[in-house]
C-alpha cells in the first residue's frame, strides 16, 4: 500500500484531527518522493481551506441537482455559494473511482496556493468522513468543449483575437506550470474541457486531478496512463513515458482544434477527414493549410498569423517527444518573438495510427488500465471523460 493510500484512509471526525490528518498526509508525500521538499515545505491547513461538509450542503442545496453544472470522470460539479457570498464549482469525488482519491490529493498538493491568471483557483476542499470534495473559484463562460466545440448554441463570439488570446493563455498557464512552478507540474490531460473560460474569455486551465508532481532528476515513466485519446502523446500512450512533452503535444491538437473550430475526432465526416490532425498534416503537405482556418470566421482573421498557429500545432505534435518544443518557446513562437521558419516540421503522430495500434493492445501500458476505460477506448484512457452538459443559467 501505498504512503498515499495509507495516510487517505485516515478518518476525520472533526475538523482538527481532518488538520491533522491532511498534515500527515502531506508529510507522506514529502518523504515518498525524493525531491518534493520544495513543493510541500508551505504546505499546511493554512494554504489549503478546509470546508466541512454542512457547509458545501449548504452551499449547493444539499447537492441539489438543480446545481449540477456537469460531471466528469472522477464524479459531479456544482455550482454553490459559499458562506462568504463567492460562487464556487464545488466538485464531488465519486466514492466508486477507485482512482479518485489518490488524484484527489495530488491535486490538493500540486495546485493549493497557486495563482495565475491562467488558471482555475483552488479554494480548498472537503475532507470530512468519506467525502472528497475539491471547491474551485467559479469560472463564468463554460469550457472550450461546451461553447466553440460543442454541438450546442453558445452565444460567445470566438473571433479571431478571442481564439489567440484563448491560445496564448493556456500556453502562458502551461509555461508556468512546466517551467516556473518547482517540481514541474505536468497537467498530463489537456482538452478543451479543461479549458474554462473567464469572465473577459480568459482562458483557465483546469483539473489538476492528473497533475503529478514532477521531479527534475527522475526517469520521466508513469506508472499508470491517464488523460484522453485523441490528446494522448503517443510515448505516453503505448509506454507510459510520461514528460512535459506530453501536454506540449495535446496542446498541440487543442490548437488545431481553436484554429479550425473542429474537434480531433469528427465520426460524422467521411474517414479521409476524420481525424484532425491528418487533415491538417496533408494540408500543410499541399500548402494549403489556410482551409483549415474556421469558416465561421468568414475570412476575418489574420492568414499569416493563422497559418503559423496551425503549423506550431503540428510543430508540438511531432512524433518525438525531443522535436516538439518546450511551453515557454511555444509562446514565443505565438506571439511571434521567435521566427518559426528555423522550425523543420515533419510529419506529426497521427491519431488514426495510434488507435489502430491500441487495438491490438499490445503495449504494458494498455496493460495498466482499468476496465472502465478499456470499454470506452474509442473516446478515453483510464479517466472516463463523458460530461453531461447541463443548463448552467440558473
Ligand atoms: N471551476 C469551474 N467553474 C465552472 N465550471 C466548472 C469548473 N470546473 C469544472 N466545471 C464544469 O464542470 C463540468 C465537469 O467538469 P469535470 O472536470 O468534472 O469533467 P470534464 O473536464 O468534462 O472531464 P474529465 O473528468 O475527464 O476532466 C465541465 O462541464 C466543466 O466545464
Ligand atoms: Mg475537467
């Protein structure tokens, strides 16, 4: 058993021995990963709040459904007001998910008093009995996945400098969590659901739940594959390397996919089209990739600018992890402070041939998987990724 599990299972009965407990916890994770002195050393009750459990019923009405603002793999969301007057997406582990509680916590470790613009808050979190319950400050506009990539009406405008300020944010949010933050955090499922969008359409990355603390000096394998198909670096997928390259290379596609308005996967379209990234792989082959720009722009955007963001798309999916470049040159590169034409682009990691390989299921890391992800292979690894989307206007 694990340190983590060990100190989790760990009852609080009242709010001073939760305190506790969650220092202990903290300890723990110190002593069990060599390098992480420097991530936990101001970590105590006093950077995380602790909300009892009465408190987030009262907020949200008991978990009245009416609150539900979605649900993702690891359990439910809802909208809440908190004793305070703020509005907050409180988020309910689902007590089945085995692997629920060990994201919980790590997602308590990595992001607790971590500010930045690009970036969903961590206000605290609930741990009282059985309960696992994260509060995050409230993000106003939905997710990228429920307005410019869902099938729904959305009444955001994604203008051109909407979607460049929307990009250069979450590559802004990853520079930081890469190369600022110590250890690296890496985020490790980057899709358009986890971009939320604020009030001035600021883009917030969120749900730390897979980020891990990330040593300088380790061997960069994972011992488990997390995160969602179609975003999935391919290391990562078939052997479980899990490095910063591996959110370069799912920003990389969410690039493509704010670019173009279209998600990686669109079963709706014949096969040659389907897959996002081949269409623009064999666009750019053609030097045609301007037809990729969405058409709902109807031509008002910047073509260089819009050219170049595609091809840094295709720059950071690049089959090797070593030739996709770091966060903090693909910002430069957005906004144009390095010139991408010393960049040679090759052909990127293809998502068709990833899936056909998965079929065969001969990688160690498919072996790691759980069940429920197997039976979903066609949309998500490990986490289940299905979101119900729910009226948000009450
Ligand atoms: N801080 C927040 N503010 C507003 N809405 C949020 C916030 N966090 C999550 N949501 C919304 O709650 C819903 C569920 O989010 P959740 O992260 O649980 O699932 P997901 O991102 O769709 O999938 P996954 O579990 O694979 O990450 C999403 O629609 C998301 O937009
Ligand atoms: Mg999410």
């Amino acid at each position: 058993m694990t340190c983590f599990s060990v100190c989790f299972k760990q009852k609080a009965s009242s709010p001073a021995k939760q305190n506790v407990g969650f220092k202990k916890a903290c300890a723990c994770n110190r002593a069990s990963n060599g390098n992480s002195e420097r991530n936990t050393e101001n970590l105590s009750e006093e950077n995380v709040k602790l909300y009892s459990y009465k408190e987030l019923q009262l907020a949200t009405e008991n978990f009245n459904p009416r609150n539900k603002i979605g649900e993702g793999g690891f359990g439910s969301v809802y909208k809440g007001r908190l004793k305070d007057g703020s509005l907050a997406a409180i988020k309910v582990l689902s007590v089945e998910s085995k692997q629920g509680v060990r994201e919980f916590l790590t997602e308590i470790i990595t992001i607790s008093g971590m500010e930045h613009e690009n970036l969903v808050k961590l206000y605290g979190c609930c741990a009282e009995r059985d309960h696992r319950i994260l509060v995050y400050g409230y993000v106003e506009n939905n997710s990228l996945s429920q307005t410019l990539l869902g099938d729904g009406y959305s009444n955001i405008q994604f203008s051109w400098r909407t979607r460049t300020k929307i990009c250069i944010g979450v590559a802004r949010g990853l520079a930081f969590l890469h190369e600022e933050v110590r250890p690296h955090i890496i985020h490790r499922d980057i899709k358009p659901s986890n971009i939320l969008l604020g009030k001035d359409l600021t883009a917030k990355i969120s749900d730390f739940g897979l980020a891990k603390l990330f040593p300088d000096n380790l061997t960069h394998i994972s011992t488990r594959v997390a995160g969602t198909i179609g975003y999935l670096a391919p290391e990562y997928a078939m052997q479980g390397q899990l490095t910063r390259k591996a959110d370069v290379y799912g920003f990389g596609v969410l690039l493509l996919e704010i670019v173009s308005g279209r998600c990686n996967t669109n079963k709706r379209l014949p096969v040659e089209e389907r897959y996002l990234l081949e269409t623009a792989w064999k666009l750019y082959e053609k030097r045609e990739l301007i037809q990729l720009v969405d058409m709902t722009l109807e031509g008002d955007f910047d073509m260089d600018e819009a050219c170049r963001y595609l091809k840094i798309g295709l720059l950071c999916t690049q089959d090797m992890p070593k030739s996709r470049p770091a966060m903090s040159t693909v910002l430069k590169l957005l906004t144009g402070e390095m010139d991408l034409r010393k960049k040679k682009i090759s052909r990127p990691a293809i998502l068709s041939e990833l899936t056909a390989v998965n079929s065969n299921t001969t990688s160690p890391a498919w072996g790691n998987l759980d069940k429920s992800s197997s039976q979903n292979r066609s949309t998500t690894y490990a986490t289940m990724t299905f979101t119900s989307i729910y009226d948000r206007s009450n």
